[in-house]
C-alpha cells in the first residue's frame, strides 16, 4: 500500500477544513488549494498539476455551467412572476386548512426545484404566518413539512445546483436522478416532515413572530395550472429522453429519436422552459423585456459561486484520478467489505457537520467518490440511488456552522434550543431516511 498517497488525501481533506473553518478562505479557493496540496504530496510533477486543474474544470464545467446558470435564470422568473406563491396558495386551498402541513410539504418539494432554498423559504413565511394565526395552532406544525420539502428539494432534485454537481462529477443520468429523487422524496418528505412535524408541534409551541405581515402587496398571481406546466416541462422532457434512450418507451423512427434527444437534454429542455418563462410569465403579465433581463442578470450572481465550486469539485476529482488515489481508496473499500453508497454518504455527512454547507460537502463527497467507479458497472439507476446518497449525507445535522439554521431561527422565532431540538433534528430525520431509501433501491436495482 502506497502510504504517501493515503497521507497526501488525508492532507488534502484537513488543508480544505482548515481553510474553510479557521480561516475562513472561500470554499472556490480553498477546495483548489487541497486539490494542489493533495498533488504535491503525492508527488505529481507541477505541470503536471496545471493541467489537472485544467482538466478537471474544463471537464465538469462544460455541463454544469450551462445547466445551473439556465435554472437559475428559470427559477428567477418564477420567483418574481409570483409563480412561486400561485403553487403554494393553490395547494394551500385545495388540500383545506385540515391538511396545511400536507400542502406545505408538497409545495416545499415542488417550489425548491426551481428557487433556492433561502429565497423559497422566505418568500413562503407570511403564507406560514397566516395559517398558524388562522388555526391557533403551533406554527412548527406547518413550517417543518414546507423545511423538509425545501430541503429535500433543493439537494436532491434538478435542476438545483447541489444534484447537478454531483451527477455531473460522477456521471450520473440527469433524468434517473429527477426519478429516483422524486421517488425517495415522497416518502422521505412525508416521514422527516410531515410526521416528525406533528410530533414536535406537541413539544414545542410557537405564534408566529411579527417580521412579515402578509403578502397583500403581491398583485394577482398568475394561474395554477399555467405555472406548474411551465414548471414541469423541463423535467418531463428530460424523463422522456432518459425513458426513451433506456428502452422504456420504444421509439424506432430514427428522426423523432434524434428530436426527443435533442429536446430532451437538459441544456435545451431549459432553453425552452425559460423561453416560455420570459413570454407567459414576464411579458404576459406586464413585465418589459428589460425588467426580465435585470432578474434574470442578478441570478446568475449566486449561481456563479456555485459554478465555480462546481469546477473546483471537479479539479479535486481529477486530482484523485491521477494520482492514483482514487483507485487505491476503491481497493481499500473493497477490501474492508464497505459498498460505495456508504462510504458516499459518510464522507458527505462528516464534511457537512464538521464545516456547514450542503454543496461544499456535496461536491467534495462526490469528487471522492468518482474515482471509486471507474473500475466497477453501475446502472443508470444505481448512480442516481448515488446521488441521492450523498445529498442525504449532505443534509444531516443542520447546526450552527449553517446558514440555514440562523435563517430558520429568525423566521421561525425560535431559540437556539428550540432550532436544534426541531430544525436539526428534521434534517438528522431527513437525512437517515433518504439514505435508507437509497440503499433499498441501489441493491435493489
């Protein structure tokens, strides 16, 4: 065994910890700054390490920057479109003021699809007030499903940025990984907020606290049916090429499979989604071209953070190729008896609670797991139970180190105390129940 590569990995895991954690180094930065630590105690000559890094996001980026900066530019319009609030009122009303903490969860799985999970969640707030004034009941009862469907959401789901990342990074099928996400979010959701909700609501009582009033200054939303068609059409068209190139729906005509291909890949399924965006939800509604150019503009802002990371994480990856460290961590495994989605969901859990973010962990974990495939045969079906792997890791244990749990705090009017004992423990819940989802259908399929 090769102890100067093991020890250069090891390096390069607690360079990227350090950086984040006690200096406070931007995650781009330092996530470079491993993979090049992990080169050089490994040995690798310095051109050498150039075009790795070159290589690595050169690679991922081709895919990655394209697709996360159209769904940003997507959920954008949506978002201001009121698109967002037309779904959660619409649910809101149909399910009934008996079933609120129903709704709240299916809107939290739909709406974070399309819109980040901080913007999704504070513009939902006032909804949540207004229920839990109407009802008198504890407002967790209602917050925690829309958390646990925002959350499963935005880490499970394209095309949100964290599954793109890793589906990307470790080749995995974009329209498996919408099905297998949808699959294990109906029951993960159901369990970590429905159920775990009505049972901390009984704990712990909150009123909702006087930040947002209500959303009286929104102008008439636009139409339901409208909004979820637009929202969805991107999604079925991806499923429709993966069901069609997987032999699932037989198609011989060689032109139409050549269209299906072509609208169904994910780069011109959201072209088309953001198209009619712009004209239904934008011009239709009032909006001037120029108002639609200055959201969409402003959403590549975050988007290009992730971008970036995204690159980074593809760099760690390629260094671990190289240097033949990802190879001898597969033998490794494969010798201790551990199977890849394990070790995918504890690498990604240990750097999400040891420095916070989702997609610096997702992104890690993901880089440390594809070199283990190279040499193994996974279905389509399998890296996608993959990807849901390590989002659950990616989930767990939301705590101080998170922005999410300050945000969660402020919203909810909760203590610290609290937070833990409802937010925290959702995410734990959530996470625990997506993997075991993930394990049943990746040795399963």
């Amino acid at each position: 065994m090769n102890y100067q590569i093991i020890i250069s990995v090891l390096a390069g895991i607690a360079c990227l910890l350090i950086l984040i954690l006690h200096f406070k180094v931007p995650a781009f930065i330092s996530l470079l700054i491993a993979s090049i630590t992990t080169s050089l105690i490994a040995g690798m000559p310095g051109e050498k390490i150039i075009n790795t890094i070159q290589e690595g996001m050169g690679s991922t980026l081709g895919f990655v920057a394209t697709v996360v900066g159209l769904g940003a530019m997507f959920g954008a319009i949506l978002e201001k479109s009121g698109g967002a609030l037309a779904i959660a009122t619409h649910l809101l009303k149909k399910f009934g003021e008996k079933n609120a903490s129903l709704s709240m969860s299916i809107t939290g799985l739909v709406i974070a699809i399309p819109v980040f999970f901080d913007v999704a969640f504070i513009l939902l707030v006032p909804i949540l007030y207004a229920i839990q004034k109407k009802t008198g009941k504890s407002l967790l009862l209602y917050a925690i499903p829309l958390l646990a469907g925002l959350a499963f959401g935005h880490a499970f789901i394209p095309p949100t940025p964290g599954p793109i990342a890793v589906a990307e990074i470790i080749g995995a099928d974009m329209g498996w990984v919408i099905l297998i996400g949808f699959l294990i979010g109906i029951p993960t959701v159901l369990l970590s907020g429905l159920v775990f909700g009505k049972f901390i609501a009984k704990k712990i009582y909150i009123n909702s606290p006087q930040i947002i009033d209500s959303t009286e200054e929104q102008t008439e939303l636009p139409g339901f049916s409208i909004v979820f068609s637009i929202l969805f059409l991107p999604i079925v068209l991806i499923l429709l090429s993966t069901m069609v190139k997987s032999g699932l729906i037989p198609v011989t005509n060689i032109r139409l499979l050549d269209i299906i291909s072509l609208i169904g890949h994910p780069f011109t399924a959201l072209i088309i989604a953001n198209l009619i965006a712009w004209y239904i939800l934008g011009i239709k509604r009032g909006f001037t071209a120029i108002q639609l150019l200055d959201i969409t503009t402003k959403s590549l802002a975050p988007a290009g953070t992730i971008i970036l990371l995204t690159g980074a994480g593809g760099v760690f990856k390629q260094v671990l190729v190289n240097t033949g460290a990802g190879k001898m961590l597969a033998e490794s495994l494969t010798g201790m008896g551990l199977p890849v989605i394990v070790f995918a969901f504890i690498a990604a859990a240990l750097i999400r609670i040891l420095q916070g973010s989702a997609t610096v962990a997702m992104i890690t974990s993901a880089g440390l797991v594809a070199p283990l495939l190279t040499s193994n045969s996974f279905t389509g079906i399998q890296l996608a139970a993959l990807v849901s792997s390590i989002a659950s890791g990616a989930t767990i244990m939301s705590h101080v180190n998170d922005s999410g749990f300050w945000l969660v705090k402020q919203y909810l009017g909760l203590t610290e105390k609290q937070t833990f004992r409802s937010w925290t423990v959702m995410t734990t819940w959530l996470a625990l129940t997506g993997f075991l989802f993930s394990i049943l259908i990746f040795f399963l399929f």
